[in-house]
C-alpha cells in the first residue's frame, strides 16, 4: 500500500537522497544508512545525517516554545504537547480534497536549510 498516496499528502523533491518529503512536515532529516547489524529478530540502523531543514516559523537556533512535536514512543502510544496519547483514541484524518495542497508553498522555499558544516554547500 502507498500510504503517501492513500493519506493524499503532497511531496517536494529531497535535497541528498532519493525519497520524497512530504511538505505539511515542519522538519525533515535526510540521512543515508550507514550499517544496520542484527540484535536477535531486531535490526538497529545507523544513519548519517546529510541534510537537516525545517519550517522557518517554528524554529530560531532552537524549537520555539509554540512549536508542537509529535514523538512515537512504541506501540500505538504517542508523545504531544507534554501528553501521551493513544493512537486508536484519536479519529482518522478526513482525505484532502484532490488538488489542493496541504500548504500553499510546497517549493521549500519556507524551509531553512541546515547544512552540516563539513558539506560543500555550507557558507562557512
């Protein structure tokens, strides 16, 4: 199943890697696999960072206080806002109306690039 599809969510090209963002995030990390050994029936990835950017509104050398974060903390068990929540309390999104984008700038342009200092396109 595309879940991206079925959520209708609209996307903007990735800076480093491959896959798609979806633009009604207010971060994204786009990292690359590094290793991914096995502990038992887990696997534990380790990723490097190569692009970092987030929405300009809610971020200043730091979240801003307003900022809202959503953390998945295992299960169907969430973190907001300083509440846990449980996932199969909360009522489904209705589908966005085809066409219309969940933002109205979906170029990036709203996004602050947060280059890692050793990249070629850092301003150092």
């Amino acid at each position: 199943m595309d879940k991206v599809r079925a959520m209708e969510f609209m996307t903007m090209r990735s800076k480093s890697v491959i896959p798609l963002l979806i633009t009604s995030c207010i971060g994204h990390l786009e990292c690359v696999v590094r290793e991914s050994p096995r502990f038992g029936d887990r696997v534990f990835y380790v990723a490097e960072v190569m692009t970092a950017l987030v929405e300009q509104d809610y971020f200043e050398n730091g979240w801003k206080d307003q900022t809202q974060t959503l953390h998945h903390l295992g299960g169907d068990r969430y973190r907001t806002g300083g509440v846990v929540i449980e996932a199969g309390s909360l009522p489904l999104p209705s589908p966005q109306t085809r066409g219309q984008p969940l933002f109205g700038d979906t170029t990036g342009e709203r996004f602050l690039w947060l280059d890692r200092p050793d990249s070629p396109d850092s301003k150092s």
